[in-house]
C-alpha cells in the first residue's frame, strides 16, 4: 500500500523518480493507459525512383521516455527511421516509460528527379598527333548541378576532361546529382607534328680500352625540343650519353617531344692505355715473431694513377699494405687505373721477440668471506706492453682484475702484445665480516583502517652499510618502506652489504578514519528547464570536514566533479566521499522554471480558444498532433502560425467559435518572432 501511495502522489505533483517507478511498475493501475493516453504523429520523405532513402520521423507525447518500433523491430530511443523502400505502408509504434502505446500508420512513396530536366554537354577537344594517343577532350554540363563524366560508357570521374586519346570517335555521358544523364559526341582527327621538321643528330666520343667497354658516346640533337635518346634501337632515355660501350659501330636515334626522329652512325675504336707505360712497385716489410702470423708487407708503385694491390694472386685491395703473414716468399702485384701492371718478390723471415725478455706479476688482494665468493685479484705486469691477463689458465682479457672469487689457490699469467708470458700463485683466506658486528633495526609505522590493507611499516638499520630489507621472510628490497599492511604482527629483517643480519617486530592495529570525521553537505540547484533537449537542470555540491572528496549522484559511482548536470525535474540523492572512505548523503530537489511571459499567453489563448470537435486539445489529435502538452505546442509552432495566422492550414479556431481577434493574433505572433521558446 504505502509503494501505491507514493505512486499516486508523484503522478500528483508531475515528478517521476526513475529508481520509484522501477520498484513499483508492476502495480501500474490497469486503467492509466485509457485515462493517460499516448499519442504519436509521424512525417516522412518519399524515396527517390528505384532507390530506398526515405524517411520517416515519430514523435510522440503523453508521457516521457519514449522508445519507437518500426514495423514490430525493436524499440529505439529516436523516432527517425532512415533507407525505407517506397509504395509501403509502415507502422510506427510508440511507447512511453509506463508502458503504454500508440501506433500511426504512414506510406511511403517516391519521384523521379529527372523529369522535366534536360541534360546538355558541351565538348572541346585537341585532335592526336599521328600514331600517337594524344588527343584530348575536355565537356562541360548543364541542367543540374555536381556533374560527373563518363568517356564511351567508362567509369564515372569528377573531372570533364580525357586525355591521352588516340584519333576516333567518342561519347560523353554527364551524370548529376540526382542521376539525370546526357550525352554529347565528338571526333577526334589527326595530325602530323613532324612535317618540314629535320632533326640532326652531333655526338662526341671516348674510345674504349683493348678488351674493355669503357667506352661512351654522347648525342645532342637539334630540331625540336624534349628530345630522348636510343642506342641500336634500344629503349628511349632522356640522357644523350651511353656509358660501358666496347669498340664497334653505334646508331644514335633521337626523338623529340613529338615523336620526330633523327638518327647518326658512331664508330669506337679500341686503343692501349698501356703502351710505353712501366709500372714500378717498391716495397718495405716487418718480419713475423718465430711461430706466429704477425708480419706485414706495405708496396707502394709507379707509373700511373689509381694503384691497387693484390698478394700472391688474391683480390685486389685500394691499400698497399698487407699484414698477419708468416714467414715465407711473397709477390706483390699493383695495377694502375688503366689496368698496367708490375710486380715485386719479398722474403719474410722470423725472429723471437721474447728473448732476452722477463715477466713479472706482481698482485693485491681482497680475501672473502667466510661461505662466500666476493674475494678478489688484481694484477698487473712489467717487461713489454699491451699486457692481458688469465686466471687459472682461463681465457685473456685486458683487466688484470678477477672478482667473485671463493677462499683458495690461484694462478694468474700475464701475456705481452708480444706473447711473452710471465705469472704468479695467489692464495685466499676466508674471513667473516660479521664478527664484532650487531646490525640494530628500529622502525615507524602507520596503522591500517579497520577492514583495509593501508598500513606501513618503514624500518632503518645500524650496524654496516648497503642495508636492504625483508618483510616475514619475503624476498629483501632496497627500501625498507613496506605498505598495503593489514593489522597483524610482523618482523622485519634487515642485511648489510656483507650478509650480518637484524630483526624486529612490529604489531598493526586497526584504526577507524571515520570516527570523529564529520562532513557537511551544501548545493547549489540549476532548475529544469521545460521541453529543452538536453535537460537543463545542474546540481553542484560543496563537501566540508575533511579532504580528498569524491561525488556521487543517486548513490552511483562516485567521480572527481562535484557537478552534475542533464538533469530532469525530480529529488536526487547526493553523496559524497572523503580520501578515507568516510561518507555522507543529502537529498536535493531540481525544480521546472517558470515558463516566459509570452509562451503563458500563447499557452492560455490555444487552451481557451481551441474546443471542440477536430480540435488539438484535450486528448484530440487532428492531423496527428495535439497541444495538451507544452512540448507539443513548442514543436508545432509553424502549424499553429499556418493556421491561425498565415491561414496556409486549416484556420484554427475552428467554427462555433469565432475567428482570433488582431489583438489574439498579435499574443502568438509575438511569441513566433521572439523565438517561439518555453522561456520568452
């Protein structure tokens, strides 16, 4: 009974709260549909001939939070329906938030967009040179607008002209916006770019090397401009030079932009770059050490420009010098840029370069400790240079250092850049860095809110250095901070940098952040303002007594604005968040604006004057609309300006009534030209 109540008392004061009528819709009187009736007035498009694009929009009143279904699909928040197909009727269905429904029944047609439109095509056009696809056409259109073109029954483009036309005839079809065509023929003719034109082809020439093609030849014509090049009927290049050429004959054909062509024999004939040409070589070498690749041999030559080098036959290099050999006979081979050759014999002997040669190691060391392996050798070496250095017979590196080392015995070499080798024993003690050592762990900590895991604890330690931290045993951290604690007892570890180790425990207890938090709400209420999309009323909440708020509306999720908008005449539930959690609501009422001066006597003189049968009042709907509404009269202001001023609709009000007054005129006239708005 009592949610009966509270449903009878909002339909009273005209506020639906959406969380009420949802917990109560099923005890809906079974008559409030006949006595709350909805109506619905649908307008449409016709589609254009054999095409599906008309429209139809629905709009409905007598209620709120209307849904339309188009021909028994699904309901849809928008009463416009797009893409229908034409000679059709369609139902359109509406229903408001209570559920109830109306239907209007609209049929679609169609028209054609080309009757009575007559397409012309004017055509200009460039006539093709001969054999060649250079014509052009160029067509423009009339009798529409947002033309496109097609050439012989080809695809549609937006631009009028064609080109690369050969010589023939074509058609022009011109297509605009809403399809309409017309055509339009031309003739494309021929002409001869080339007659009384000669063109004369000079070149100049370099002659290639005996068995090589390093030869060119380089054409320039004249007679024409745009000219390309072919070489014995090869493909046309825009350059008149042709590179790699070995002796022989050449035809250099040249064409110009026209197609016009000139043609000339060139003749190369082989010569030797090396006639009377000696190619000296000369060299100096480095003898390797006995047994090993560390000798060199470094040529220099005469006789030309450009030199390379090869040894013993092998591929030829741009340097002269040639290392990691071993002792034994060489022949160096140079050749010039030309291709001319000449060579040199070289003997490389061996020598020792360790005799007479001593190495000495001497080392420092840090001892481990004890079960560990952070001991460490450094060594270093005299008698040569470039020293590397080996542990244990292990592979050479260039510091003498070795670390991570265990307690015991060891062996480090040392090598010259020579390999002369020299070495020494160093032996590990293990000592424990702990001795004498007490690590101390004091702490600070933050206690958690009761039923949250928000508390920390952040220890620091005496007693060494390079200190990391573990939490009951877990993994240790470089921080010593440890948060997102729930309440409970802890122990906390802490390790220098040799491994000495420290406890402590600590014990969290559970706070309330809320007790003694007592936050205060006040708002500030934008009104609702009738029949504007979207809702115009604003709810803007101010927290006090503590900090870090959140805001939520209707208990919804909370956010960082404290500003809620869009919003409908109704009571709201306000609330709001502290950092800690703590919480505190309000309720608050959105109320409708007054309505304008203008629009209230617009509104009072379409109630007094409109009655009766074929009226827009009291439940009626005449050409599918009604005015019991304020919306409704908002939305069909243009039908009540037809009708009862401009007279291009059926004259409202209608007979026994008497006509409307200059002075009743003047009230709705005025309202139109301020803007025909709720709030004028």
């Amino acid at each position: 009974m009592k949610k009966k109540l509270l449903v009878v008392l909002a339909m009273a004061a005209g506020v639906f709260m959406f969380q009420l009528f949802n917990s109560c819709r099923h005890e809906i009187p079974y008559d409030y549909c006949q006595t709350n009736p909805i109506h619905v007035t649908a307008t449409s498009t016709n589609a254009v001939l054999n095409q599906s694009n008309g429209t139809i929009t629905a709009t409905a009143t007598g209620g709120s939070g209307f849904k339309y279904s188009l021909n028994g699909g699904p309901y849809q928040d928008t009463g416009y329906f797009s893409g229908l197909q034409p000679f059709q009727g369609y139902n359109i269905v509406a229903r408001n938030s209570w559920g109830c429904t109306d239907t209007a029944i609209v049929t679609i047609n169609s028209f054609n967009p080309c009757t009575g439109v007559t397409i012309v095509v004017n055509i200009t056009k460039t006539d093709a040179a001969q054999n060649q696809s250079n014509g052009t056409i160029t067509a423009a259109a009339t009798g529409g607008t947002g033309f496109t073109y097609s050439l012989n029954g080809g695809a549609y483009q937006s631009s009028g002209t064609f080109s690369g036309l050969a010589a023939g005839n074509y058609t022009v079809t011109a297509k605009n916006a809403n399809g309409c065509t017309g055509t339009g023929q031309t003739t494309i003719g021929v002409t001869n770019p080339c007659a009384g034109i000669t063109v004369a082809v000079s070149t100049t020439q370099v002659n290639p090397t005996i068995g090589q093609s390093n030869g060119s030849i380089t054409a320039i014509a004249t007679g024409g401009s745009g000219f390309t090049y072919s070489l014995n009927g090869g493909a046309y290049q825009s350059s008149g030079t042709f590179t790699g050429l070995a002796e022989g004959i050449y035809s250099i054909s040249a064409k110009n932009s026209n197609g016009c062509t000139g043609i000339k024999q060139v003749t190369l004939t082989a010569i030797d770059p090396c006639a009377g040409v000696t190619v000296t070589v000369t060299t100096t070498q480095v003898n390797p050490a006995t047994g090993q690749s560390n000798g060199s041999i470094t040529a220099t030559a005469t006789g030309g420009t450009g030199f390379t080098y090869s040894l013993n036959g092998g591929a030829y290099q741009s340097s002269g010098t040639f290392a990691g050999l071993p002792a034994g006979n060489y022949i160096v081979t140079a050749k010039n840029s030309n291709g001319c050759l000449g060579s040199a014999q070289v003997a490389l002997g061996s020598t020792n370069p360790c005799t007479g040669v001593t190495i000495t190691v001497t080392t420092t060391q840090v001892n481990p400790a004890t079960g560990q392996s952070n001991g460490s050798i450094t060594a270093s070496a005299t008698g040569g240079s470039g020293f590397t250095y080996s542990l244990n017979g292990g592979a050479y590196q260039a510091s003498g250092t070795f670390s991570g080392l265990a307690a015991g015995s060891y062996t480090v070499s040392a090598k010259n850049s020579n390999g002369c080798l020299g070495s020494t024993q160093v032996t590990l003690t293990a000592t424990n860095p702990c001795t004498g050592i007490t690590v101390t762990v004091t702490t600070t900590q933050v206690n958690p809110s009761t039923g949250q895991s928000n508390g920390s604890i952040t220890a620091s330690a005496t007693g060494g250095s390079g200190f990391t931290y573990s939490l009951n045993g877990g993994a240790y951290q470089a921080s010593g901070t440890f948060s997102g604690l729930a309440a409970g007892t802890y122990t906390v570890s802490a390790k220098n940098s040799n491994g000495c180790l420290g406890s402590t425990q600590v014990t969290l207890t559970a706070t309330n952040p809320c007790t003694n938090t007592n936050i205060t709400l006040t708002s500030v209420v934008v009104n609702y303002t009738a029949c504007v999309t979207p809702a115009t009323g604003k709810i803007t909440i101010t927290a006090a007594g503590s900090t870090g708020f959140t805001y939520n509306l209707n208990n919804g999720a909370y956010q960082s604005s404290n500003v809620f908008s869009g919003l409908t005449a109704a009571s709201y539930t306000i609330g709001a968040k502290d950092l800690n959690g703590c919480t505190k609501t309000a309720t608050v009422t959105v109320g409708t604006v007054a309505s304008g001066p203008l629009f209230a006597g617009m509104r009072t003189l379409i109630t007094t004057r409109c009655s009766g049968s074929g009226c827009h009042m009291n439940g009626g709907s005449a050409a599918g609309y009604n005015f019991d509404s304020d919306c409704s009269i908002l939305s069909y202001w243009n039908q009540i300006n037809g009708a009862c001023i401009l007279g291009t609709l059926v004259q409202m009000p209608k007979s026994p009534q008497p006509p409307l007054t200059a002075a009743e005129k003047a009230v709705i006239t005025n309202w139109i030209n301020a803007g025909h708005l709720y709030s004028n």
